[in-house]
C-alpha cells in the first residue's frame, strides 16, 4: 500500500486521521464486552483469511496462528496503526487498500471472510456481502459480528430516529440496520445466525447478531 494508493481513495482527509487517532479508545469502554464475539469470529478463521474493515487491528489477537491474514481497510491512518499493532504481536499480514464493495481479489480466494462491527459503517451493505461470498471459495465461511436493527417495534423506532445523530457522532455507524436480512438473502448455502443485546453502558441495550454464512 502507498499514499498514492489512499488518496486516489480520498481518504487521506483530516477526519479520517483523528477518527483513527481516537478510534482506540473510544472503544476501550465496551472492548471487555466485545471479546467473546472476536472469539466466535476471528477466533474461528482458518486458512486464508480476509477481513473486511481491520481498523487498527482488535481482531488480531484472536486469529488462530496458523491463519494467513489478509485485511481491506480504506483509512490508511488506521492501517498505519493496523500494521504496527501486527508487528507487534509478530503477525504477518497484508493489508490492502479499497472498500468492501468491491474487493480488489478473485473469485474464490479465500477460506474465511471476517466482519466484526464493520457493516454498520459502509455504503452499501447488500453489495459488500455480495462481495464477500464472491471472492470465498466453495465451502468457505463468513464470520460475522454486528450490531442491527431491534425486532421490536418501538425500540426499532427508536433506533431511526436517533440514527441520525448517532450516524453524525461516529463519523458514519447506522443503528437501523437489518444486518441478519441482509446476508440472509444473499445466497449463501447455509445461515446460522445468534441474536442477543448488548449493553455498553447506557440504560438501553444495543442488539447484536453473531454468526457464520457457508457458500
């Protein structure tokens, strides 16, 4: 990955560098409650594996050590960030530039595709797990953790409403999205899919999906 490569993305924006400077620790506060679904998700990737938003890297402690990482991450403030915490760890990783949209790989070209708290934030969801089970290779699995949408119906209204503020607050994350919907119809051969609400502190709890879709 060059500059060159980030700023043809246009993202070599000041925004994007402080988000990456504070990304860390405005997650410290739910990092504890988050761990057991890194597990459920990096933590059962095997081969070569792809994750679809890396940030600056919460997954890879969990990855087991024979995985072969690969990672997609548009910011290059959080790469920079991404690629020291790897060396730091000893990891051996690749990480390119580009969005979920459209990956810059093959078909077929991994054995494992991760998401954790990533599909909140693109553009286009149904288009980034498209993606997703394009480049898998038959049998392959994506691992997924994500907050969603609440199935009930004033807590969902709720969600909507406030989204746009919430969406303002965290440079991009949407509270009102039908996650589970969404790789459900995308045509993987096999869903399962747990729901379960999470509290980060506040006196409403956020509802979350964990899961694996087989191709």
């Amino acid at each position: 990955m060059t500059e060159h490569d980030y700023d043809s993305l246009g993202y070599n924006g000041m925004s994007k560098r402080l988000f990456a400077a504070w990304y860390d620790l405005l997650n410290a506060g739910v990092e504890n409650r988050v761990i057991p679904y890194r597990r459920l998700t990096a933590g059962l990737a095997n081969g070569k594996v792809l994750e679809i938003g890396g940030g600056t890297g919460a997954n890879l402690e969990f990855y087991p050590p024979g995985a072969d990482l690969t990672f997609v991450e548009p910011n290059p403030h959080m790469a920079v960030r991404l690629q020291r915490n790897a060396e730091k760890l000893g990891r051996s990783v690749t990480i390119a530039p580009g969005f979920g949209e459209n990956l810059p790989f093959e078909d077929a070209s991994f054995d494992t595709a991760v998401t954790t708290l990533v599909l909140c934030m693109v553009s286009d969801v149904e288009s980034v797990v498209s993606e997703v089970r394009r480049v898998l290779k038959p049998g392959g699995r994506f691992l997924f953790y994500e907050h969603v949408v609440s199935t009930h119906k004033l807590l969902g209204i709720w969600q909507g409403l406030f989204n746009p503020i919430w969406k303002f607050a965290t440079t991009g994350c949407n509270l009102n999205r039908d996650l589970s919907g969404e790789i459900g119809r995308a045509g993987f051969s096999q869903v399962e899919c747990r729901r379960f609400s999470l509290s980060v502190g506040v006196p409403i709890t956020i509802p979350n999906i964990v899961g694996v879709a087989t191709v």
